[in-house]
C-alpha cells in the first residue's frame, strides 16, 4: 500500500542537491524516499520546474564526510562556548535585577 506523504519545496531541492553529491540511489537510501520520486523530482530540476538554488556541490568542491564532521564539531564548540556565556550574563543579569529590586524596596523615593 503506497503513502502519498507531502514534501516541501525546499526538502525535495536539498534531496536533488544531495543525488548530485552522493549518487541517487545512496540519496534515497540515506533519505527512505522512494527511487521514482527522486528522479521525478531530478527531471523536475532539468525542466526549469523545480529550484534547487545556489550551492549545489560538485565532487569537486564538496567536502568529504570527515572534513565536514569536523567543521560541524568546531562549529558545535563554539556555539556550546557562547551559549555557556550568555547563560552567565543571564544568570548575572537576574542577580543584578534582584539586588535592584531590594533596594528600592529598603530605600523608597522621597
């Protein structure tokens, strides 16, 4: 029994991108799409009928699965860096308001 599922726009041009990199049927393993629906959508793509946008990679200049897990590490490092820092200035910031708050309950306007 076959499912009609909806896909965006923008998921069936991130999957054609995807074929052009690793190959159709390793997308469509990767992906649990059916075959036929990526070729249709490939067609769809030389016709003019679907855009895939800019920054479809060639073999020529994408990276390889190592190079990008370590990309995305550093990127993950980095982000877990700032996110640990604003949680400080916001606990800072609720310390602050806190210490505020009392004073002007202590010490009212004349």
């Amino acid at each position: 029994m076959a499912q009609n599922r909806k896909y965006d726009h923008e998921y069936k041009g991130q999957a054609v991108k995807l074929a052009q990199e690793i190959g159709s049927s390793k997308a469509t393993k990767e992906l649990g799409i059916p075959v036929d629906t990526l070729y249709g959508w490939m067609r769809a793509v030389k016709a003019w009928r679907l855009d895939v946008g800019g920054g479809a990679h060639t073999p020529e200049n994408a990276l390889t699965l190592n190079d990008e897990l370590i990309k995305l590490r550093k990127q993950v490092k980095v982000l877990e860096k700032e996110n640990k820092r604003l949680k400080e200035e916001n606990e800072f910031l609720e310390e602050a308001s806190a210490f505020f708050a009392a004073s002007r309950r202590k010490f009212p306007k004349v």
